[in-house]
C-alpha cells in the first residue's frame, strides 16, 4: 500500500492508490464517493496450490475494487479493510472454499503541497 498521492505514471493498478488508514499524511479528500466493496469466492475443488491461488484471488480481488473506484472518478480507496474466509460456504451451491471480501471508501485525493 502506497504512501502520498496517486502514481499517475501507469494506466491500471496504480492510478487508483489503496490505503488501509482513513487519512493520507500529505493529502487531502476533495471528495468522497462512499463505499464500495469487492468479493470473491474460489472453490476448494478447483484450487491445486493454495498459496498460489491465493496471491492470484488478492490481486484479482484488489483490481475489482480499483475498478470500481476508478469508475466512480476516485483516486485512492482509503479505510481499505481485506477479510479472508478459508473455510467458506458458499450459500448457492452449499460448495467449501475461499472467500475474500475487500470494503474502503473511494476518494479523491489531492496534495497539500
């Protein structure tokens, strides 16, 4: 999680910063557009390495959640919290697995200086 405001050298991931505080030293809010919210779920059958498929479902559930941000003409999701379910139900389908939840507020941050 970066520091400061928004890279702006590269197109995807880093136009929309992710900060688990709800402040940013430096910067601040010119405008809130409220929560948002990403989740994904990864069925245990379908999973041969767990590390692996893991990192793959963070990133993956990350870039959602800068999508959604972006789309909303946000910069930064600050107050970013991540939670993790290793042992799941998905409530369709009654299948185990993996369930990641990520919820921040999308903003857009300008620099103080």
């Amino acid at each position: 999680m970066g520091a400061g405001k928004a890279n702006a050298n590269t197109e995807s991931e880093n136009d929309v910063e992710l900060y688990t505080s709800p402040w940013v030293s430096g910067t601040r809010a010119a405008a809130y557009f409220g929560p948002i919210s990403s989740e994904l779920f990864l069925e245990d059958a379908s999973v041969e390495d767990r590390s692996a498929a893991w990192t793959k479902a963070e990133r993956e559930l990350l870039e959602s959640l800068r999508d959604k941000a972006r789309s909303l003409g946000a910069n930064a999701v600050v107050g970013l919290e991540v939670t993790l379910d290793p042992f799941a139900r998905c409530p369709d389908t009654d299948v185990t697995g993996l369930r990641l939840h990520a919820v921040g507020t999308a903003a857009k941050l300008e620099a103080l200086f």
